[in-house]
C-alpha cells in the first residue's frame, strides 16, 4: 500500500535561544516540508521552541529563522492549555 | 445611556467586527467538525491549531461588537455577517483545502493591510496576520500535493477548486468600517492563487464569481442552505438553557 | 514499510545475541541490572522478546485509546454552549490526537510501525480503554469525561513516567504534563454545572452517576485477576498494582466531589479509619468484561468512524506520498 509510505523523521526542538536543539520524539511525514509543520504543531503549541529540526536518516532540514513568528507565535494566546487557568476552590486537592 | 446617537465610525465598526468575526467563528466551527475524522493524526492537529486560531480571532472580533456569546448563540441565521464561502460545508478533503486557500489568502492579505492602518482593527489583524500566514501556508502546502500528487487527488482538487469558485467574489466587496476597500486586494489573490494552483497543475476556475444572483451575499444576511443547520446544532445546547452560565 | 528502520536493526543486532560470541545470558544480566538500578532501557539496547512484546501491546493500547478517546467528546465541540468552552474542548481533543502521536512514536522505537497497529486497531485485534465505549449523552458527560476519566488516566500515567523504558517514560512526562488540564478543565465544567440552575446540577449529576463505575473499572481487574501485572511490576513497567491504583483513586475523588457539590453514586462508600482509605462497593466486573468482549454500548460505533475515517483520508496520504517520491531531491538528481 502506498498509503504506509510516509517515512518517519525525528524532531529536535530548540527551546529557546541560548539552548541547543534537544530530541523531541518523531512523526511521520511524507517529506520534510510537512515533517517541519507537523513537528510545529505537535511538539510547540505551548510555545515549547523557537526552532525546530526534522531528521528522516541522514538528511537535516532545519526551520529557518524569519519562519519563527508564524510558526511559533500564535502558541502564546492559549492560555487555557495550561492548568494554571482554572479557577479550582480552595482547598481541592490533586488536581 | 448616550446623550446623542452613536458616531458612524463605531457603528461601522461594529459591522465590520460582526462581518470578520462571524467569517472567523464559522470557519473555526467548519474546521473542528473534522476532528476525529481526519485522513491522517497528524491532520487531527493542523486543523484543530488552525481551527483554535480562528476561534481566538472570532471572540475578540465579536468582543467588539457586543457579548460574543449572545451574538453566537442568539442571532438569526439572517443576522450573520460572514460571507458565504466559510460556510461551505466541510466536503472531503479537496473541498476543505480548496476553502482554506481562498479564504487564507484573503485574510493574510486583509490583515496585512488592516495591520498597517489606523482601524481599531490594527492590532488584532498585526498578530492575526502571523497565524493567518501559517493557514495560507498549510492550504499552499496541501494544495500543491493534492493537485499534483495523484490522478485522483488531481481530479478531487479540481472538482473542489470550481466548486468554491462562485462564493470567491464575495469577498472583495466593500465593507464598511474597514480603513480600505477589499476590491484593492483581488489582484494580489488571484495572482498568490492562481499561482499555486499552477504550481499544482491546476488552473484558476472560470465562471462568475460575482453578483448575488449567483453567489455571495453573506455580508448581507443572505447564507447557504447548510448554514442554517450548522447554527442549529451550534445554537441548541445554549439556547436551551436561557440565561445559564456555563 | 518505511518506519524505524534504525530501530529495527538495534532488534535484529540485539536480539541475535552473536557480537563477539556474547550469549543471551549476558545479555539478560545486563538487563535485569539496568532495571535493577532504575537506570532506563533505550530502543538500542538488548532486551528480553518478551518484554518488547509486552511494551508494544501496552503502548499501542494506550495509543489507540488516545485516539479513539477523540470520539465522545468530538461529539461536543460543535455544541458546546460558550465560546471559551469551545475553545477548551477543541484544545483537549486535539492534545488526545498528539497524546496518540506521542505514543505511536514510543511503539515505533520497539519496531512496531504505525500503519500495522493502526491495522491491529481496525481489525480488533488490538485493544483500547473499555470507558471510551460509552455514550457522551448530555454536556456534563464531557466535565465527567474530564475530571473522573482524565483523573483516572492520571493515576495510572503519572508512575508510568518513570517506567523502564525510556522512550515510554518520556512520552508519559510530555502527555502528564498536557494532561494536568484536562483534568482541571472537565472539574470546573462540572463545578459551573453544579452551581447554575437546577436543570444543569441534574445534568451535572447525572453525568457523574454514569462516569463513575466505568472510571473505577479503568484501573482493570482486581490484582489476584490480572493477568499481565506481576511480571510487568518485575520489569517495572508498571509501578503499582490495579487495586492501589484504584484505591489512591477513589480516596482523591471523595473529597473533590464533595467541593463540587455532587455525590458519587455509591452506597458503600465511607471512611475506614483503620486502613486510612475509602472503602468502595462491588465492581459489576461482569460488566466490564461484556464491555470489553466488545458489548458495550458504542464498540462497534467508535471503530467503524475511525476505520471510515482512515479508508477515506487513503487517497490524501497517498497524494502526499506521490507527491514526496515526485519532488524529492534524489528524483531531481536523478532526473538531471
């Protein structure tokens, strides 16, 4: 089936500047321009990086520099991601 | 409350905030009817982000105008400002990209340019415009690979493309409250469009496009026979309920 | 098939235990040491067959539950009756779909490859969590979804973050870590529920009186019935057994329901002092096993739409596939 042809790539995510590029997980992806989105929005839609690498086997592609604000901006407005933005009663444990 | 009527600049910015914000809000409503049917997981995620994006748009446009939960939940289907084209049902796939290309290469244009202006729609449209770009670059990126990948996917791509032609027009009509005319963006669209599509291997549809006798009079109230369901189903939870805090 | 393929040769390198004569044995004492120490396995390491295969099940269940977990509060997304919780909604199935993603990729560091445990997934021949095989019938099933299901997925995950299998552990941490607003999420839609008009307090406790003995079922047969734990307790897979588990459970929601103003359908729920937990009713463990023989109310809904959703995105995945092979560099080169 060519359906199952979609190679798998590893993701490293850099974190923020000042930070090297640390192993993410993988996803699969028919080819590297799709590899690089998909790693966006699965491994940085908490705003958890400012670059992304995408590796199948021997190959590197890395996102380019004037590409951070569209990919990683719009993470920062959703803050209802986080737990934090629950308002919990007092006293209400374990959650 | 006010002493004399309100100035004609707010009202049409309350109708030009109703128009975008219902454009984004019924986008974002098509786009997460996909979720859990997506052709593949990785496109679970794309279309939600995009999806999210949008509806985040949505409640500060419709925030502008009024409480955004009475005007999405309470309106009339004739109340409804958005245009016709993001109501579109979702279709497959084709059709769904087809939607995204039009309407975000519109909206990547509109915001750039409101984002450069002095409307009270600067600010949102200066950081919409980034998110903007992502979904024009996700249609782009799909519409290359459905266009020219296989026989089927060419032919599905196609179908779609003319399919959505006649709602296009709509959208370079003119709008009140915007610091610009949306007629001035057409021929940038049709050249980032027809590009892609000739990229794709396809070519911009023919047929008219204009004129509400064939299509396109969503900013005036004037929607599609799916829409009506679609609030239907939207509405019916919080219109059951009247008055309820959720 | 593509996928992992490094992964793979580490399996075929491993396993054949012939490097330099070395036998399987010192292999195994390698292992057993690794785990000992709570040092992590990594996919390059040898491993017993056993313990890959235990870990390919686990993983891929958990993953198809991810994804299948979708489903019932999909159901909601076009409905939900505010615009922030629409947004909340969306936010948490989209993190189920990652959450998936996440753990595939762990399955796939095994040399599993997505595509046959999907395949596995459809055919039934692989599990998912029995609780997604009930019904989303009401709003407050989505807040009950949250706080007692997500709860309960919580109480299993978190130990699974230190599992001895690293890739695993890791993808537990980033899914913990996602997962802490479900949770917080599917409570504050219950408390909203609980605290507006009547008719929301009665869907509210409703919701709540069908979640619960699913949830409590979640943590799986009594210990003396299960059939897997013992040996993944050794290989530290698993951490704590069902029973404590659904124990820590139960002893965290009885407090939490109390602040949310709802009861928790249960005659037999009270304190024990003596053994300073909660003492809980029967499981209807009948029940549970119908469910998960595949009678439950929605088995056969949940995997018809994933399967019609995988046959019908067939054509876009092999577009974007002849696409690649059209435009990849090597193509190009080999076209020059």
């Amino acid at each position: 089936m060519t359906d199952t042809d979609w190679p798998l790539w590893e993701v490293f995510v850099r974190s923020r500047r000042g930070l090297s590029h640390t192993h993410a997980g993988s996803l699969h992806a028919p080819d590297a321009e799709f590899a690089l989105r998909n790693a966006r929005d699965l491994y940085t839609r908490r705003g958890e990086g400012v670059s992304i690498w995408v590796v199948p086997s021997s190959a590197i592609t890395a996102s380019s520099p004037d590409e951070k604000d569209p990919f990683f901006e719009p993470a920062a407005d959703k803050p209802y991601r986080h737990p934090t933005f629950y308002e919990i009663p007092e006293g209400v444990k374990h959650l | 409350m006010t002493r004399q009527a309100p100035a004609p600049t707010a009202a049409h910015t309350t109708t030009a905030a109703l128009a975008l914000g219902d454009d984004a809000l019924v986008l974002s409503h098509r786009l997460g009817e996909w979720m859990g049917h997506a052709p593949v997981l990785e496109e679970e995620v794309a279309l939600a982000n995009i999806a999210l994006d949008l509806l985040g748009q949505a409640r500060i446009l419709l925030s502008m105008a009024g409480d955004e939960d009475d005007l999405a939940y309470l309106r009339e289907e004739r109340a409804f400002r958005n245009v016709q084209l993001v109501e579109q049902p979702n279709g497959d796939f084709a059709h769904t990209i087809a939607r995204q290309l039009y309407f975000s290469t519109y909206q990547h244009l509109l915001y750039d340019r409101l984002a450069a202006g002095r409307s009270p729609f600067a600010g949102l449209a200066a950081k919409a415009v980034k998110e903007v770009a992502y979904h024009r670059d996700h249609a782009e990126q799909w519409a290359l690979r459905l266009g020219d990948g296989t026989d089927v996917a060419h032919e599905r791509m196609r179908r779609a493309c003319t399919a959505l032609w006649r709602f296009t027009g709509e959208m370079f009509r003119p709008l009140d409250g915007l610091d610009l005319d949306p007629a001035g963006l057409e021929p940038d669209w049709l050249e980032s469009v027809g590009g892609i599509l000739g990229r794709a291997g396809l070519a911009l549809p023919e047929g008219p496009r204009t004129g509400a006798w064939t299509a396109g009079a969503g900013r005036e109230g004037l929607h599609t026979e799916s829409f009506g369901r679609m609030l239907a189903e939207m509405q019916h939870l919080h219109r059951s309920h009247p008055g309820a805090t959720w | 098939m593509a996928t992992a393929a490094a992964h793979q040769t580490a399996r075929t390198h491993g396993n054949a235990g012939q490097e330099g004569g070395i036998a399987d044995e010192t292999y195994q004492r390698v292992f057993d040491a690794t785990v000992a120490a709570d040092e992590r396995i990594e996919p390059r390491d040898w491993m017993p067959d056993a313990y890959r295969a235990t870990l390919v099940r686990q993983i891929a269940q958990h993953a198809h539950s991810e994804i299948i977990g979708m489903q019932p509060e999909a159901n909601w997304i076009t409905r939900a009756p505010s615009l922030r919780r629409k947004a909340i909604l969306m936010a948490k199935v989209q993190d189920e779909a990652g959450h998936g993603l996440y753990l595939y990729s762990a399955a796939e560091t095994l040399g599993a490859s997505r595509e046959d445990l999907l395949d596995k997934l459809h055919t039934g021949r692989q599990k998912y969590s029995s609780i997604f095989n009930y019904p989303t019938l009401t709003w407050a099933d989505v807040g009950a979804i949250g706080w007692l299901v997500d709860g309960a997925a919580i109480t299993n995950q978190v130990p699974l973050c230190r599992c001895s299998y690293g890739p695993y552990a890791r993808a537990m941490v980033r899914v913990c870590k996602e997962e802490s607003f479900h949770q917080r999420q599917g409570y504050e839609l219950l408390l909203a529920l609980s605290r507006g008009t009547p008719e929301q307090h009665a869907m509210a406790q409703d919701a709540v009186d069908r979640w619960w003995w699913p949830s409590l079922m979640m943590f799986g047969p009594p210990d003396d019935e299960s059939a897997h734990s013992a040996q993944s307790m050794a290989w530290k897979i698993k951490r704590h057994s069902n029973d404590e588990l659904r124990r820590r459970f139960v002893d965290i929601c009885v407090p939490q329901a109390e602040s949310l103003g709802l009861t928790l359908p249960d005659p037999d729920l009270k304190w024990n002092e003596e053994r300073g937990h909660y003492d809980f009713g029967p499981i209807d463990w009948t029940e549970f096993k119908e469910v998960l023989k595949g009678n439950g109310p929605c088995n056969e809904q949940r995997i018809t739409q994933r399967k019609r959703a995988h046959d019908e995105g067939a054509w876009v995945r092999e577009a974007a596939a002849a696409y690649a092979a059209k435009h990849s560099p090597r193509t190009e080169v080999e076209q020059a």
